[in-house]
C-alpha cells in the first residue's frame, strides 16, 4: 500500500507537466480517496473536474459483496448511442468506466452520470484526462431492486452530447413461443431454466384474467413442484381438466429482484373434432403445394400430370385409411421433391 502514493504522484506529475507539486494536504486526500479504489483500478484525480467521492461508509459496508467493473469506449463525431446490458442477481459494488478519446479540448466538456435519465446529485465520480482520452469512473453498490436500471455518462460540449448507459437487469428468463398441447385426463410439465444464473427459489402463479394467482401447492393431487437444480424449476399439471388450460408463469427470484415467463398450455378433449379438421387441412395443403409445384414447372408437364394422377390415386386410398393424413404425408413429400428436382 505505501508504496501506491509515490507512484500515483508520479503519474500526476508526468500528466500536468508544469504545474507545482501539490501540496500535502491534496496529497493526503489522494491517498485517502485511492485506498477503496486500489481493489478495482488505479485512479488519480487530475483533471479540474474530478470531485471527491464519499465512499468510504459503502464500501466497508459492503465490502464482502463482489466486485464488477465495466467499461464503454465512446468514439468522437459519433452519434449511435452506446449501450451495455448487464445482468446481475446478487448485491454487488459495480465500477463503471467511460472512455472517450478525442482530439478536442477535452477540458471542456461537462461529465455528468445519471440514473434512468435523472441526473446523479452527489457528484462521487471520478474524472481523468491523460493525453487524448478522458475516463469519468462512476462507483456504486446494488443493494436491492432500486438500485437496477440504466447508468449513463453523458459528455457534453455546446449541446452535443455523447453517452454511454450501462443497463442493469437481473438474469431474463427464456420465453417459449409455442404452448403445450395436453389431453384431458392426462397429466404434463411445465418447465423454466434460468441460464447461467441460480435463482433463490421459484414460484409458479396462473393468470386467472388480468391477475396472477399462485399456484396452490396444497393441492397434491393436482400440482407438484420439483427441480433438480437451483436453475430450474418444473410444475407437474396432473388430472388435466379443460379448466386448466391457460396460461401459466414461473418466477424466479433473486436477491436484487425477479424475472417471469409464461407458459400456454393448452388442455383438448379427445371428443374434439380435431383430428379430421387437421387431416383435411393437410390435405388442402398438400394440394395446393402440388398444384403450385406444377405450374412452376410448367416446361415438365408430363411429369406433373402423372404425379397429380398419383396424388389422386392416393387421395383415394386414404378415404378408406382411417389413419388418416400423418402415414401419407412422408410417401407424398417424398414423391414430390423427386418430381421437382
Ligand atoms: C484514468 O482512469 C482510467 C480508468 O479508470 C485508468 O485506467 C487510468 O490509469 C487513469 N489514469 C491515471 C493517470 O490515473
Ligand atoms: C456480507 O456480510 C454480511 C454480514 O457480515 C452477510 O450477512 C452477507 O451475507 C455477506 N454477503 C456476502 C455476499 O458474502
Ligand atoms: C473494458 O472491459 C473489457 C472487458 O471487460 C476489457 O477487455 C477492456 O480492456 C476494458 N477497457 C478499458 C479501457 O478498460
Ligand atoms: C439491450 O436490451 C434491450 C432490451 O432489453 C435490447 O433492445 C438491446 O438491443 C440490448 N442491447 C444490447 C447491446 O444487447
Ligand atoms: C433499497 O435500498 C435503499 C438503500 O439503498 C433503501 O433506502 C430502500 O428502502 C431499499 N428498498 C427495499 C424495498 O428494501
Ligand atoms: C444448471 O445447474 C446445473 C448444476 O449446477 C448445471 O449442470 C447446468 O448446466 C445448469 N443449467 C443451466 C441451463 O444453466
Ligand atoms: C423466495 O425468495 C424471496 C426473496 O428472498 C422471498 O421473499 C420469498 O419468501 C421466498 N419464497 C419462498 C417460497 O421461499
Ligand atoms: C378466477 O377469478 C374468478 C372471478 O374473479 C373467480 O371466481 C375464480 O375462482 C378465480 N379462479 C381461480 C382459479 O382463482
Ligand atoms: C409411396 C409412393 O407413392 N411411392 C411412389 C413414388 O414415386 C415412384 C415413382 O415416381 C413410385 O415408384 C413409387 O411407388
């Protein structure tokens, strides 16, 4: 530790060139605020904006939480917004880096943070010019939810402004498009998986219109919870009844927050006429793929019409196969990709 002071003055004194050594009592107050910053980065304020950070009550707070340090590049003349997206499920210290070169007086340009696009009052960041890139470092501590959301530096110069925002979310979980076909009677489940991240533990509601109603775990015959891993969780529908189909969610829950997805499932009567329905659905399709397939090669015609006489054919042997369409369709598919090579 003793012997960070000397080079950090060194630094200084190679950055400001000319200027007198600072006094001791400046000196004192670089000591005193680089001794938290030493865990994550170097940090020497030099530059006229740079004010003092009030840090030295979170961070022995907080000082078993890890620590995550973030950086974006900000280019000059560009004016494509810069965004990272950052997970983060556990309360931690976070250090955010922006970093902007430019061949422009870079001291005149106004550095300020905000949060969710309100300016951050207490001015504890940090701000360095060395050579043609200016660093504003800005540190904080995730506590709870309150905490999550957008970070960003904003640089600005005559009304231009450059900015780079940090996005704090916890872990997404995956949402599945398609929904779970289920019979009546039968029995199903439902699954989340959290990637790469460890809930502190799951629960699963059902929307009932507009609102979420938790699942009722007492109900053994008709609910069950598992999940091998702290990253999933599995709900096991049995005794599906038509009343049960819906949609369904999974949360999950983290220290600094919760995600959710929804799973569809949806609950068929074996009485519902959807067999039929889907066979003559296939059929038409099938039809009409034929149908297209021989007018777009229409130099083989030959070799269409018999094929539409074999489509025929097999039409007529299906009426009299109760199997239906899902035994012809592979022979159908087969015969027609030969036909259109
Ligand atoms: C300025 O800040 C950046 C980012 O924290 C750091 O890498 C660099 O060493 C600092 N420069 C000086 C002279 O302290
Ligand atoms: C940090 O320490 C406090 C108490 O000293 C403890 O409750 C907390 O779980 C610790 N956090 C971590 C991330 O280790
Ligand atoms: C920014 O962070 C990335 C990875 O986190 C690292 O590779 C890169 O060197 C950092 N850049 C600066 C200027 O600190
Ligand atoms: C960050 O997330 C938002 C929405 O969650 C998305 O629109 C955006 O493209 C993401 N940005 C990056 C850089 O991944
Ligand atoms: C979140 O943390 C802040 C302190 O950073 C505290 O004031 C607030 O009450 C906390 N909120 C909850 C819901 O715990
Ligand atoms: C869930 O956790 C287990 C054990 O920790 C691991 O093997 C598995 O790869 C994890 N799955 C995902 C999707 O993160
Ligand atoms: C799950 O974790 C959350 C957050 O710590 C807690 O509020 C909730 O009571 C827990 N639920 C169960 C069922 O353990
Ligand atoms: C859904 O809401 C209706 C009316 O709000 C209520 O009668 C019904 O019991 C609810 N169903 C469940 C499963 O909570
Ligand atoms: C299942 C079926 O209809 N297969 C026919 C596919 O087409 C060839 C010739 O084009 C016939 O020999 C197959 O019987």
């Amino acid at each position: 530790m003793s012997a960070l002071p000397g080079l950090r003055l060194r630094l200084r004194l190679r950055l400001r060139g000319a200027p007198a050594r600072p006094p001791p009592a400046l000196l004192l107050l670089c000591v005193l605020i680089s001794v938290p910053a030493t865990e994550a980065d170097e940090l020497t304020p030099v530059s006229p904006f740079t004010s003092l950070p009030d840090r030295e009550g979170t961070t022995a707070k907080y000082s078993n939480f890890s620590l995550e340090s973030h950086n974006i590049s900000l280019i000059e003349h560009s004016s494509l917004p810069v965004e990272k997206n950052i997970t983060l499920e556990k309360p931690s210290n976070i250090i955010l880096t922006c970093q902007f070169t430019s061949s422009g007086n870079l001291n005149s340009l106004e550095v300020m943070w905000k949060k969710d696009d309100e300016l951050i009052k207490e001015n504890n960041y940090l701000v360095n010019i060395t050579g043609y890139i200016l660093y504003t470092q800005y540190t904080f501590t995730t506590i709870n939810s309150t905490q999550l959301g957008s970070y960003s530096c904003s640089l600005q110069e005559k009304g231009k402004e450059q900015r780079g925002t940090f996005n704090f979310k916890v872990p997404q979980l995956p949402v599945k498009e398609k929904a779970l076909i289920t019979y009546v009677g039968d029995s199903t489940v439902l699954k989340c998986v959290c990637h790469g991240c460890s809930p502190l533990n799951w629960t699963w509601y059902r929307s009932n219109g507009s609102v979420e109603v938790p699942i009722d775990v007492q109900r053994i015959d008709k609910y069950m919870i598992s999940g091998a891993h702290a990253n999933e969780t599995k709900l096991r529908l049995m005794q599906l009844a038509e009343e049960d189909q819906g949609t369904y969610w999974c949360h999950a829950n983290f220290q600094l927050g919760e995600s959710q997805a929804p799973v569809q499932v949806v609950v068929l009567t074996y009485l519902t006429p959807l067999k039929p329905f889907l066979a003559i659905a296939a059929e038409v399709l099938l039809l009409v793929t034929v149908i297209l397939s021989c007018e777009a090669y229409t130099q083989k015609k030959q070799k269409c019409s018999d094929h539409g006489k074999e489509f025929e054919q097999s039409e007529q042997l299906k009426t009299d196969d109760s199997n239906g369409i899902e035994s012809n369709a592979p022979r159908l598919r087969k015969n027609e990709s030969v036909t259109s090579e």
